[in-house]
C-alpha cells in the first residue's frame, strides 16, 4: 500500500485544539430533554426531519411552525433535513434553541437560545467554504501531488484563519464545539486528499498517477474509532470514502464482492460498535442507490452483522423500495413523446435490448458522456438494440436545439413532466446522468446500468444482446 502525504500538524494559537492522534476529552452528558423550535421555509416541507441517524420526521404546520422535545445525550453538530439537504445546528444536551430554517436561501437562516454564537458561526463556516473555491475543482484535482497538496493546506488554513478572526470578533466558543470544528477541518482535509487518486484519474484520462510513498501518512493522525465525531458534519463521509480509499489498495481478496470486502475491512480496521454499525448501515445504503442487485445479495450477511434496530429496519425498508426494481423484475412501463411529438412506449421495444440514457441540456455530466453514447450506438450499429435518450428538460427547444448541436441519433424523447415524470419515481432515480438496461423481454437487467465510456459495457452489451 502506497503511503499517503504526511500533513504538517498546526498548532491552533488561539481557540482550535490540535489535530493530532491523542483525542480530546469526550465529555458525557445525562440524558436530558432539550427543546428546539421555529420556522421552516421550504418548497415541501412533508419531507422534514432531524438528522438521518435520528429519524426523526418533524410535523410543520401550515403557517411553517415546528417545535420539538427530544432526549438528547450527547452534544454535537446535527442537522436538519428537508429534501437530503442539510442545515447544521449545534446543540448540548438541555439547550433551548429557536431555528429560523430557510432551505431556499440558506443565508437567510438564524438561530437564537442556547448557543446562537456557535450555530451563526456554523452557517457562516459553511458559506466561508463555498466562497474558498477560488479555482474550479477540476483544476485543484489536475494538479501534480505536490501542487494539490498545497492547494488542500491553502484551504485549511483558511479555514482556521476565519475561525480565529470569528471568535476575536465575537467571543470564544465552548469547548466541545471549538474541539468539534477542529476536527470538520481536519475530516475536510482528509476527503479531498483521499478523492485526489480517483479524481485526478477522471480529469487526466491520458496520465497516470503515480502516489509518492508517504502519500497517506495524514491517516494516521486521525482517530478511526471516536464515535464521537460521528456529530461532526464530514466524518460520516471520512469514514465512508476510507474504505474506498482502502479497498483500492487492496489485492488480497479479489475475488469477494464489494461490499463483503467493505464488511472485511469495517471487522478489521474499526473496534468501536457504534462506528461498526454505522459503517455496515451506510455501506449498504449507499449500494441500494447505486448498485441495488448488490445490496439485496448482501442482506443476509448485513444482517448477521448489524445489532442496531434502527439500522435493521432502514436498510430492510430499502430492500422493500427497491426490489421490484431488481434484475429480472418487469421493467416499470414508460410513454414519452420523440421529436415529432409521437408516442413512444418501452413496451413497443419487446425482442431488443434497451439502453436508456436519461438526460438534460443543463447537465454538464451528461453532456460530457454524449460521445461515449454515439460511439455505442455506433459499434452496435444493426445489432438487436435500442438506445434511447430521454430528457428531463422543460423547454422543448432547448432539447430541440441539443439535438442539432451535439448531431443526437436514435430515439430521443423528452418528459414533458420532467422530474415530476413517472420514471423518476417508478426508477428511483436522484440524479443524472442515469443508465438503465432492460431485456429482450422487457426485464430489468441492470437499473443502475455503467456509463457509455465504462470499460466493461461493451462486453456487458454484449452479454446482454446474446443471451
């Protein structure tokens, strides 16, 4: 295993603590009601809640008003949620909080009660963030390593520079939340250089990366096993894309499949419970929304690791969502109009393989993978299948317009209901570009189909037309 890049540990002069292997103190509270109330500004507030881990649906009523008791036993930075996207609070176990949510503009939301300071502070760390992006990303993950490297230490220091120049102008945080933030920029770090191999893979398809030998040293630095931080907004997502990271050096045991391999490693590599359960719960998740034939072949194994309730009926409730959606089930049927505003249904296409490819003119990846997508419908050129493009575009002369432009073949259909269209739900789908391949019979054969400049989907095309 190649050895990562060993970070410089900062000394944090005046409110961060040390980003260093030795962990902090955790500081442990009784179980106590803690009270949280407010308003919500949302497009659709049904889908409303705290906090993933929590599951917890928060009633609005129709004037936006939410108010909350819960038994809280630890302090952290939890979120709430309204359609998968996050606004971050902290809170300490007996906190009284007034939250003023607006998910439309984010700026606009305010907190007042215990711990205001801090949960301002939050909303501007994350606004400072976003503003950092001086470069594009594809650019930042160009670099050589040295060059990215440096890019990653720019952005931690900013990041403390803008912490130390908040609380001199206000007044120091507690300490569980300045240890809390120390820890957010330290996770930040970690994820960008664990992407760093992958991405730059992505954006210099004609280069090869070559890592030095100290490259992950920065790991050692941070605590696997603090189960702590998983109240810390990037953690989940450290721990998540560690075991990418690691299984990408692992040659051992190549056979298994992926997520019996992740299972390995999270036996392996972690010895905290709570992180455990985490991890195999969020492993799992994540392969029902991308790769759910998977996932549904792991059940038994997930199940004869995982001792959390919560995380048992989460994952069992995606098995349900997401079976009829499996290889070999009846494809769901569709109708949308081609260019001549014709009806074209999935039914009509029974004795040929179908390669949908839903899509948008706003959509940079999509448009991206349009030559993979003809150089396909090229070399299966008078082969028994049919790949079809469906746009979720809401202006029909831009789709026009594309069409033209990029000289699209084929089928090319657009749902005039865009993302309110009946594929969207019927296919679960949350973001495109998303391929989908269906037999010869009209049954699913992969739901979460690989990109048209995958290296195997020749032969996955193939295999498909054949059988």
């Amino acid at each position: 295993m190649n050895k990562l890049y060993q970070i410089i540990i900062i000394s944090f002069v005046f409110f961060l603590s040390p980003i260093t292997g030795c962990k902090k103190n955790k500081k442990l509270f009784s179980p106590t009601l803690t009270s949280i109330q407010g308003t919500v500004n949302a497009n659709n507030t049904d889908d409303f809640g705290l906090q993933e881990t929590y599951a917890e649906h928060i009633k609005v009523d129709s004037a936006g008003n939410f108010s909350i008791q819960i038994s809280l036993s630890e302090a952290g930075i939890y979120s709430f949620i309204n359609d998968n996207t996050p606004i971050f609070f902290y809170i300490q176990p007996g906190d009284n909080i007034t939250a003023n949510l607006d998910f439309i503009q984010p700026d606009r939301t305010t907190f007042t009660g215990n711990h205001a300071l801090e949960n301002q502070f939050l909303q501007a760390f994350n606004k400072a963030k976003q503003n950092w992006k001086s470069d594009s990303i594809d650019f930042i993950f160009k670099l050589p390593e040295n060059d990215f490297i440096k890019k990653i230490e720019e952005k931690t220091q900013y990041l403390i520079d803008f912490q130390q120049k908040y609380q001199k102008e206000k007044t120091p945080f507690t300490e569980i939340f300045a240890d809390l933030i120390a820890d957010e920029i330290s996770y930040d770090a970690a994820i960008q250089k664990m992407q760093y191999p992958l991405f730059y893979n992505y954006y210099n398809p004609d280069s090869t990366l070559k890592l030095s030998d100290t490259y992950d040293t920065f790991l050692q630095n941070i605590d696997l096993n603090d189960d702590q931080s998983l109240l810390t907004p990037s953690f989940p997502e450290f721990l998540s894309l560690f075991l990418d990271f690691s299984m990408s050096f692992d040659t051992l045991t190549p056979d298994e499949s992926a997520i019996n391999r992740k299972f390995m490693l999270i036996a392996d590599k972690f010895t905290n419970n709570k992180i455990r359960e985490f991890l195999y719960y969020d492993v799992m998740k994540n392969n029902f929304k991308n790769t759910p034939d998977e996932a549904a072949e792991a059940m038994d194994a997930y199940l004869k690791v995982q001792n959390n309730e919560t995380f048992i009926r989460e994952i069992k409730n995606l098995y349900s969502i997401w079976k009829p959606l499996l290889k070999g089930e009846k494809a769901p049927e569709w109708i949308f109009k081609d260019i001549h505003k014709k009806d074209i249904r999935l039914s009509s296409f029974r004795g040929k393989v179908v390669y949908i490819d839903l899509w948008a003119t706003w959509c940079k990846p999509c448009i991206e993978s349009i030559p993979a997508f003809l150089e396909l419908q090229k070399a299966f050129y008078q082969k028994p299948i049919e790949f079809i493009s469906i746009s979720l575009d809401q202006d029909r002369n831009e789709w026009l317009k594309a069409i033209k432009k990029h000289k699209l073949s084929g089928y090319q259909l657009i749902s005039d209901k865009a993302w309110d269209s009946d594929i969207i739900k019927d296919y679960h789908i949350e973001n495109i570009p998303r391929y989908i391949l269906i037999d010869k019979n009209g049954n699913i054969l992969n739901v979460h189909a690989p990109r048209p400049d995958d290296k195997n989907i020749h032969s996955i095309l193939t295999e498909a037309i054949i059988n």
